[in-house]
C-alpha cells in the first residue's frame, strides 16, 4: 500500500456502526436548496483539492415490480433508492466517489475520496482528459406523462396482470408469466462550470410470456410478447392490448410446437419492427458508439469495424437506409432534457447512417476533439447514482420510406422467404462484425404470400452485407417503438435503457440456419 | 459501505420490532468497492463506489409484498416497513407462500481477505503499472479492469433468523491488441485476497497471445476438437448449472432435464463418465457466501456426479410439494479436474483449436440449452501435436449438455473468471472437447 497527502479516507472509515448508520438522511429528504447547497459543497471541496472540473449528481430511484405466474402474485416490490457522485478531473485523470448519505460532511469525504482516486490513478495517466467547454444551464425538465404509474393503485396492476395471465391461460397456455416494471428516476446535476439542472422521468416495462408443454413428447414451446418498454406513463399499459395479446401468444405457442422444420439455406427475410429495433441496436447502435471506436471499451463490450477513418465514407448499407438519432422522441427510453455531463440533449437530433453513409458517432463530453469534432452531441448516461457517465445509446431509430409502402408490400416482393415478428435470441461479435438472431414467430413467405408457420430459425450475417441488403421499407404508418430496458456496458457494468424506432424491411438472400439439432435432443 | 454485523442485526431487531405483520424477512447489503479502468494504455474511469440496500418483505397470511430502500434512518426504516405492509395487504393470496425460517446452523465464511479491504487507490495503481509498462515497450494497446470490493449481506427473520455473511472479492481482466488491429489476447480472474494477484502475469499472458494472434488465418466453419480454456469453460458450466439446473421446471415439462412422459432426469447418467460439477462455500480455490435462498444454509452440493445429474435447484415450496428437500441455489461452482497439462492436450491433439474465451452467449433452444456465442481474443490452429498459426474467430452454436458428454482431457481445477457467467464465483479445468460446432467465422478481433 503506498501513501497519500490525500488519503484521509480509508476504507475502513467507511464501516458503520449503528449509531452512525441512524444519522443518514436520504436525499429525498433535500428541497432544492438543499441540493443546490450539497452541490456547492462538492465543487468548493473538489476545487480545495485541485481539481479542475467536478460534477455533482444527486439522484433518487423510485420502483415497483409485480409478476404473476399463472394465477399466484410471484413478486410484489416497491423501492426507493437515494445517493449521490461526485467526479472529479485533476490534471486530467479521473477520480469519482458515490454515496447513500446526503450529508454535508459526506459530501465533503466523497469528494476527498474522488480526488484520492484520481491521483493515485495519475501515474497511469499517459494521455490526459480534455473537456471541450459546454453551455451553462439553470434548468428543470420534466417527462411529459399522462398517468403516473406511482398513482396507480397497486391492486388495479395487480389485478392486470391476473388478467393477462387469465387470457393466456384460457387460450390454451399451460404456463403464463405477466410483470410490470415502473421506475422514476429523479437527478439533479450541477458542474463546476455553473450548471445545475433537474429532471425526472418514468419508464414502464411490461413483460410476459406464455408457455405450452407436450408431456408425451417432451418438447416445449415458448412465446413472448411484443409490448416494449418505454419511457411512458400508465397510459401506456392501458393503451395496449395485452388480453388480446396474451391470447393470440398462447395460439401461437401452441402452433409452434407442430410448426415445420425451417431447412437452411439462403432466404429473403422480411423482418417486422417488433424484431428489427433489435438489430438495430446490435448491429447500428453500439458500433457507432465512439468510445468503442477509441478503444476504451476493448476489454469489455468490445471495440468497433466503423474506425474513424470511416466517417462519411462507409457505405453501411442501401440508399434506403437512414439512421437517426435523439433524445426527445415521445415515448423513448433515451428521451430527456440534458445528459448525465449536462449536455443539452433536446433539439440534438442528429443522423448517424444518411442515405445509407455511416456520418456520425454518439459522444460524450472529452471524446469528440479526438476525432476533430468540436463538441458532444449529448450521449452520456449513468444508471445509478453511484455510477460514472459513460457514452451510451440515445434512441437510435431507422427512418420510415418517405415513398408509402405497407408490410403487405414488403410479402408481395419475395417469392421464397421468411417473415420474422418478435426476439428470440441475440449475439453478436466484439466489433459489430458478425450476428446471429432467432424471433418469437416465424411465417414462411411464398410467391408473395404469408403461408404455415416455421420452427427452429436463426439467420446470420455481418453488418454492412445485411444493410446493404436491404430493398424495401415500410412508411410511417408501419412506425413502431422497440426497446431495452437493460443494455449493457462498462466496468463497472451498467444497464441502460434505450428506445430503437422501426419500420418492416426487407432483405435479400441471408443465411439460414436450422437451430433444431437433432443431435442434442 | 458496510455495516458490522452488530450494526446489522440491530437494524433487523428494529424492522422487526416495528412489523406489524404476521411475520417479515429483512435482507441487508453493501459495498465499498475500489476500481482502475484503464484502456489505450492510460487509466480512464477510476472510482470508489459505495452502497447499501435494505429489503423488508412483510406477510400478512399468505400475503406477500415487499419494499426495498437505502434510509437507515429511523424515519427510513418506519418508512420501509409501512410500504411493505402496505403492498402485502393489497396482495391476494399466494398459495405457493411459504412461511420464513427460524434459525439455522452455518459454516464460517471463508471469502474474506483483509488485504482486499484495506487496499489504497494508489495499491491499485500500482498493480496496473507494469501491466502498462509491458505493453508500452512492446507497442501494444491494453485495456483493463481492476475492481477490488468488500461487501457484506445479512438475513433476517421474525421467526428468529439471522445470518451475516462478509466477503472480498477482486476481479482483474486485462485485454491486450495489437497496433494493426489483428492481435488480441486476454487473461482474467477473480480472486478473495488482493495479496495473491500477479496482474503483471496476466498482462504478459495477454500480451503473449495478442503477438501470437496476430494475422490470423480463415479456417472454414465445422465440428471441431476444441482446447476450451477455464474461462471459456467457465461460461458454459456457469450458464448451465447457475441458470438451467431448476427441479420445478423440468418436473413442469419445460427444462433440458425434462423426461419424455413427465418427471425429471435426476439420477440418470446424462453426462460424460468425467464429469464432476459441486458447490462448497468452503473450497478454498472460490470460497463463496454461506447462506442461500431463503436464507438456507449454503452447503456442499453435488449438481453433476461422474456423469450422474444429482441435484436441481429446488425452492422450498416445489420441494415440499413434490416431497424433497429444498437445494438452494449454488453460490459457488466448482468442476472437478483432470491431470492433462494444456502442453499434453495439445501433443495429443492431431487437428484442432485452441480456444481463449467466449463472447455473447445468448440461449437459442431451452429444450436442448443450444448456446450460442463467439470466440474472442485467442483461437490457434493445433495440428500434429502443435500449435501451427493463429485463426479467425468463430460463432458457436452448441449446447453445453452436449459440450459434457464430448469431453476427451480435463486440466487441473483453476479458479477463473467467465464474462458470461458474471457473478458466481467458478473453478474449472481447461477441457479438450471433441466435435465443437462452430458454425461460421468473424471478421471481428
């Protein structure tokens, strides 16, 4: 262990007893004031220690789960968690520190504890950090929402969770399983630079999934549903279909279990948004990630085929294709007013595939003057209070064709393939390259018409050969808002939600493969 | 941040003395964590995190809800109870709900290490130096994680129970490329005690394998013989025992261990003769938490017996209901070794590969637990006995039942760390494998 001017806080001072653990106050506590006045705390005390930039982020989780299996309440869980970060930037190494108590004087430890961390780290530092400078802003933000979840009575999501169940039980399933997921998540942000900033926003995220058995045979079949997450109010889950859904999952479960064998070979796929904004996500949204293109995630989530070099000339895929991202589209799981380094991120739409030419990464502040760019565009995010802004996905959408063209289209022009709804199962290599992806329901696609269902699908391909395959798109009207609630990144690991819009689209001649090896059953 | 276990028991006498409820659990944890992370040779994001959860679930009959939060103030704690009870009165009734267990005998937890605990930033820093040392002087790009972390859990019942448990962990991965974007090598571990981390070695390994990957040939898409090493081995025990191994759904029908007709295959050979899978708390090489679901004793667990399927998880209700004992879920894993050096496994091997790790396992088929994922970071080609060059990387797609039942060698048990299987504490041999399926290739390093 080595010494430290600035090493007051040792671990072990970190070890309560109760009579120190009986004086936290949780920052739910704080009015504004309060806030403002721990923020205050934070960069006099980060400045008293050297450090030439420092953010304060004070955040507070609000969550309920429910799930029912069947007809039995398996889980049902409410939760609140409060704390708060300090980062710091001392001659260009980074340094953060996390907490639960929001006290003046932890404040004050955590800051000391932030700065501790970047010097030690500084001997590591071969290349510093530079910030571009950004805008100040004095600023609250507020999901728009028509029914908070929060209001809702518990018993009411209970109860419709039952009742999804019910259907899908009623419908032929031998198993069902319905859950809600609600979280608001409240920060305040304040840098050295002046900013302070709130914002509150709420995710919904129902799930379910229906399954039938065959006892005399052994075999199963599963089906999930298509309801995504979103960054929605309540009037979300009462807008969507779920009985009908529910129903619908356990015929089709069933219909899989008779369903034919696919047999591999090269077919046209015509794949519904319900699949799409998937790959969307795999195979545009992280390789366009520019902190992957640095090299700083290359120990984890990986690095990326799309190299700078590429910008503007990349041909990612067909004239058809363009890819657009934002933080402001309604109902998204990346919609917010400013990012988690005080970036303004309404307004900050921005394409990164134009006409099918790969033109801009997702940044977050200290990246973009890397690669001769002047400023973020707004991509930083942070899933807790205790963790450090990383680059992450704002909602990463595929344009609708501006020329109108229904799903029915999209069938007509195949004479023998596959129509995908739906997600199975996903991967995909450490540079984007590489991918496979299975659904929940698979129709074979003859002479222009939907015939019996399939089984047993996965397709492959890489990035650009499956983009630049694409020669059909559906218009808006066919729009629909995918998502993940969890994407992760990072070391430490963090879990991100983010919305992908998708239309139908169409693409020629892919890699089927029959995933019903006969030789492991 | 961590509470004594004093302070945590006083905590769960206070919540319990509040309950108004027919009965409660309460589940307390934190962390006090330290980290490095370090890419293009330079630190990047370092920080100190710390954390704490309290968790009270409150039951009114065979009501359940539950509330979970992070006040410990007195105000907090009242406030924690209240919203339980609250959810739980508005829960129907479980039929499944299964009273909370008074108290209940436990080992000594072995996971801890002081040297973890009181490690200082620049102790860290210190480890990673060399790391980057090496690959500035051979002008290679490394990236990397060094987390070290302390935590504790405690749980509690109004029927008497409680059981603290405090642990150490450390995790260090370390990635190495080459300039020309063709090489990568990596190594990685988990560890109790700070004290026994050579990072410096497994930046070497990385290093090593980063130069010997380097321009690395296409090889076509096939079954092969496979060298897996612990942590691509790792990945695919972790993911079937941690995740498939559940006694409710292969009695449901629904599961790989599933019979034709109804029931499960517990006690059938379902596995290679050489095929040994336990849990212990208290194996030395990953020591884990001594408690389990439900606050069950963690104890040694035999999943997989010289082929044998001996155990699947069992929850208290499924257990009672079918006349078993409960079996919570493993905390640790251990795979039983062999004496084959991975020097021997590759003179014995005629034409294969050697395989680093895996990437991006995600399951394709519950019935037969088909995986599929990518090889990262190290594949090379074995021929006649050698290794004869460096191959591009592959999509598998295979099932770890099937992986069980091809094993030819297994290595000495080595504790490791898999991407994959992140989170249970694993120790496994290098396993050479025959008839791999490897389905196609990737451009990707």
């Amino acid at each position: 262990m080595g010494g430290c001017a600035c090493a007051t806080v040792l671990p072990s001072a970190l070890f309560l007893d109760a009579r120190h653990a009986a004086a936290i106050e949780a920052a739910e506590q704080l009015d504004l004031n309060g806030r403002l006045h721990l923020a205050d705390v934070a960069m006099e005390t980060a400045k008293g220690g050297g450090a030439s930039y420092a953010d304060f982020r004070l955040c507070r989780y609000q969550s309920e789960y429910f799930e029912v299996k069947e007809q039995r309440l398996e889980a049902s869980a409410t939760g609140l968690s409060a704390g708060f970060a300090v980062r710091v930037l001392l001659d260009g190494t980074w340094g953060y520190a996390s907490s639960p108590l929001a006290t003046e004087e932890e404040v004050k430890r955590a800051t000391l504890r932030a700065i501790d961390v970047a010097r030690a780290s500084q001997r590591l530092q071969t290349r510093k950090f530079v910030l571009e400078d950004v805008p100040v802003y004095h600023d609250r933000w507020d999901m728009p929402m028509e029914s908070d979840p929060f209001l809702v009575p518990v018993d009411q999501k209970i109860a419709k969770l039952m009742a999804i169940n019910d259907a899908a039980l009623k419908a032929g399933a031998n198993y069902a399983t319905a859950s809600f997921a609600f979280v608001r998540e409240e920060k305040f942000f304040a840098s050295s630079r002046g900013s302070r900033i709130e914002q509150t926003r709420v995710r919904v995220m129902p799930e379910t999934e229906v399954t039938v058995v065959d006892q005399a045979t052994g075999h199963f079949a599963s089906r999930a549903g298509f309801a995504a997450p979103r960054g929605s109010g309540y009037d979300y889950i009462l807008g969507y279909d779920f009985i009908g859904e529910a129903a619908k999952a356990a015929e089709q479960a069933r219909e899989k279990l008779k369903a034919r064998p696919v047999v591999a070979d090269d077919y046209d796929l015509v794949l519904d948004p319900t699949h799409l904004w998937l790959p969307i996500h795999e195979s545009v949204g992280h390789p366009t990630e520019l902190d992957r293109a640095l090299g700083w995630e290359a120990n984890y989530a990986g690095t990326t085929f799309v190299t700078p070099d590429k910008l503007g000339k990349l041909k990612y895929g067909s004239p058809l294709m363009n890819i657009v991202a934002d933080r402001s589209q309604v109902g998204g799981l990346s919609t917010v007013g400013y990012d988690d380094d005080g970036v303004r991120a309404v307004g900050s739409e921005f394409s990164i595939v134009k006409d099918g030419i790969f033109v801009n990464y997702q940044m977050a502040i200290g990246q973009a003057q890397l690669i001769g760019q002047k400023s973020s565009n707004g991509c930083a995010f942070a899933d807790s209070w205790s963790s450090f802004p990383i680059q992450r996905m704002p909602n990463v959408s595929l344009a609708p064709n501006p020329k109108k063209c229904s799903l029915d289209d999209l069938i007509s022009g195949v004479k023998r393939g596959i129509y995908i709804m739906g997600n199975g199962s996903w991967s995909i290599d450490q540079q984007r390259h590489n991918f496979q992806f299975g659904g929940q329901v698979y129709y074979e696609i003859r002479n222009g018409k939907l015939g019996g269902m399939l089984r047993d699908v996965a397709y492959q391909s890489s990035t650009t050969e499956f983009w630049n395959s694409m020669d059909g798109l559906g218009d808006a009207s066919t729009y629909f808002l995918g998502g993940a609630p969890n994407c992760g990144k990072g070391q430490p690991g963090q879990s991100a939600p983010v919305s992908h819009g998708a239309v139908p689209a169409r693409f020629r001649k892919v890699a089927v493969l029959n995933t019903g090896r006969k030789d492991l059953s | 941040m961590i509470l004594t276990e004093a302070a945590a028991q006083e905590i769960t006498k206070k919540i319990v003395a509040l309950s108004k409820a027919d009965s409660c659990t309460v589940t307390i944890s934190g962390y006090d964590n330290r980290h490095i992370r370090y890419a293009q040779n330079m630190a990047t994001t370092n920080g100190a995190p710390a954390g704490i959860d309290i968790n009270v679930e409150s039951h009114f009959g065979k009501r359940s809800g539950s509330a979970g939060g992070n006040d410990l103030s007195d105000e907090g704690l009242a406030a924690l109870v209240a919203a339980s009870e609250n959810t739980a009165k508005l829960a129907p009734e479980n039929p499944e709900f299964m009273p909370p267990l008074g108290p209940q005998k436990y080992g000594t937890c072995t996971a801890f290490a002081a040297a973890t605990r009181e490690a200082s930033s620049e102790a860290l820093a210190a480890a990673i130096a060399p790391v980057l040392k090496q690959a500035e002087e051979k002008k290679l790009q490394a990236a990397g994680f060094l987390e070290l972390g302390t935590s504790f859990s405690s749980f509690g019942t109004s029927a008497g129970l409680f059981v603290y448990d405090q642990e150490t962990d450390l995790l260090h991965t370390v990635s190495v490329r080459t300039p020309d974007g063709t090489g990568s090598g990596w190594a990685g571990t988990t560890l109790t005690d700070f004290g026994k981390l050579d990072a410096a070695a497994m930046g070497a390994v990385a290093i090593d394998k980063a130069i010997r990957s380097q321009k690395p040939v296409k090889l076509p898409p096939g079954k092969y013989t496979v060298i897996l090493e612990p942590s691509a081995v790792a990945d695919l025990v972790g993911i079937l025992v941690g995740g498939e191994f559940d006694q409710r759904s292969a009695d449901e029908g629904r599961n790989f261990a599933t019979k034709k007709g109804g029931g499960s295959r517990v006690g059938e050979t379902v596995f290679g003769k050489n095929v040994t899978i336990y849990s212990d708390p208290n194996d030395p090489l990953v020591p884990g938490s001594i408690y389990s679901t439900d606050g069950l004793p963690a104890q040694r667990t035999v999943w997989i017996e010289e082929g044998v399927l001996k155990n699947l998880q069992c929850g208290r209700f499924w257990a009672q209901k079918s006349k078993r004992q409960p079996v919570p879920s493993p905390t640790t894993l251990t795979m039983t070794g062999g004496t084959t050096s991975t020097a021997d496994m590759i003179k014995q091997t005629k034409r294969g590969l050697l395989i680093t790790r895996f990437w991006y396992i995600r399951e394709v088929d519950p019935q037969t637990v088909l995986l599929t994922g990518l090889t990262r970071d190290g594949v090379f080609l074995i021929e006649h006995g050698e290794i004869t060059k460096p191959v591009c990387n592959f999509r598998f797609n295979e099932s770890p039942v099937a992986m069980l039942n091809k094993i030819v060698a297994l290595g000495p048990t080595v504790r490791t760390y898999g991407e994959e299987s992140a989170g249970l504490p694993l120790a496994v041999p290098t396993l050479l494998v025959n008839d791999f399926t490897l389905s196609s290739v990737s451009d990707s390093v």
